[in-house]
C-alpha cells in the first residue's frame, strides 16, 4: 500500500474547510500527508489550517497564491510539486472523507491505473446542520442519519455502503463512466508529472476531466470505485461559473479527445 499525498483545493470557505480536515483526523491509514492548494483565500482559511496542523500527527502544508481570479489548476499544479509521495489523492475542501477512504484509494492503487471515486452531495439543509461530532462519530456516512435530517432519498444512497463486496459488485455494474473526479480521484505522481499536471488555460468546467483524458492518452487507465470510496460534498453556490469558460474548456476537452495529446503545453513546466 502506498504513502499518500492528499491534495486538497479551497478558496475561502474555512468552516467547511474545519469539517473537511476533521474527517483526516479520523483516518485507519495514517502513512499521509497533507498539502492544501489555496486558490487566494485570507487569513481565515490559513488560521484553520495552522488549528489543524496542531490537531493532526500528519504533516500538513499550506500551498498559497495571491486571489487573481479563479486559478484553481495553477495552483494545484504548485501543490503537486510540493508533494512528497508516490501516490496523489485529489479532493476538495467541501468533501468531508469518511475514516476508511485513504486506506481504499491506497489498497486499490495498481500500476498504470487510476480511481475515479464518488461524491455524495447533500443539501443546503443537511449541511447546515451536520456538525463536527457528526463526523467525529462518523454517523454522517449513514443512511439512517442523512435521512433523518431531511436528505431525499436517491440513488446516491448505494455508495454508502459498508459491505465492501457489494460495493466493488455496484462498481463493476455501474453504466457510469469512470473520469478523473477532482473531488475524489487518486494517481500516481509519476503519471501525473509525465502529462504534466492541469492544464493552466482552464477555469472551472471539467478541468479535471481534461487531465483524466491525457492519462488516457498515455496508456493510464481508469478504475471506478465511486462505490467503494466516496466523500460527503457540502452544498455550496458556484459564483465563479461563467458561460464563456464553460465553453472554453469544452474546446479543450474536445481538443484533447481529438487529437491525443498525451501532455499539456500549459502545465507544471
């Protein structure tokens, strides 16, 4: 099983950040580090962190740059540099783990592969009312208890599942396809470095996609396991969505489809 280095993306959102890094707190892998790729925000957001690096055995660093608009791929680029381990889990800081989700990404890493995980969103309510000892206890990650604040029932209900045979089965069944999730994706740092991480052109709109597609490119494949890893996504608006990168990002993704590229020339280096 391999070291891990969790990348974690945030801008300005520190108290959802604080549910975020308590589910780290609870982890059954614990051979992790920590690097936070800070899009901008203000001191709030550091001053958690500075909480957390106290409250957690684990390494944890603060990757920042200045808020210049949304430069969320600059900044995870500068976040894999900063990573120490063979092994890179990407997540956001409105995606609460559950305490075996690190030991399933590492347990599950294989050579030229990697994971497309799952998210569960929940909604305004229940995230307003799920608090630091729900997760503590961990009884957020059940079905019992977002029921019973409030949270519809759906399909979304399948990756809670504990049983991890009926989990890896609704893998295999499932008709969704397995992209590269920037909210609950793992790789290989040596596989990321050779396609040379996020391509920096890109705002927000599948930006994430676009780089599962040149590990495609390059020979990687993609294994879902959205049902045998998957994170509580708090709710939260998108102000920084806008029409025109939407449909610049869609060129590129086509662009990358289309042409297999297999590195980007608006990357790490």
């Amino acid at each position: 099983m391999p070291s891990i280095s969790v990348i974690i993306s945030t801008y300005n959102k520190p108290h959802f950040l604080e549910k975020v890094l308590t589910g780290y707190c609870f982890q059954t892998f614990n051979d992790f580090e920590i690097i936070i790729a800070d899009d901008g925000s203000s001191n709030e957001t550091k001053e958690m962190i500075t909480k957390f690096d106290q409250l957690l055995p684990q390494k944890i660093y603060h990757v920042w740059h200045e808020d210049n608009g949304f430069r969320k791929c600059k900044i995870l680029n500068a976040a894999i540099l900063k990573s120490s381990n063979d092994y890179l889990v990407f997540s956001d800081g409105d995606c609460i783990p559950d305490s075996r989700f690190l030991e399933t990404h590492s347990r599950l890493a294989q050579k030229d592969y990697f994971l497309s995980g799952g998210h569960f969103p929940i909604t305004e309510k229940v995230s307003n009312l799920l608090t630091i000892e729900d997760i503590k206890s961990q009884i957020c990650f059940t079905k019992k208890y977002l029921l019973k604040k409030g949270q519809p029932i759906g399909k979304n209900y399948f990756k809670l599942v504990k049983n991890q045979f009926l989990a890896d089965v609704l893998d295999r069944l499932t008709p969704t396809k397995a992209t590269f999730n920037g909210n609950n994706s793992s790789a290989w740092k040596s596989d990321i470095i050779k396609a040379n991480g996020f391509d920096e052109r890109m705002e927000y709109g599948g930006l994430d996609c676009e780089l599962g597609y040149r590990l495609n490119n390059n020979g990687i494949k993609s294994l879902q396991v959205r049902n045998r890893t998957t994170v509580i996504h708090l709710y939260h608006t998108r102000p920084y969505k806008n029409k025109d990168a939407v449909a610049k990002n869609r060129l590129i993704r086509k662009s990358t489809i289309e042409t297999k590229i297999t590195k980007t020339d608006f990357g790490i280096y």
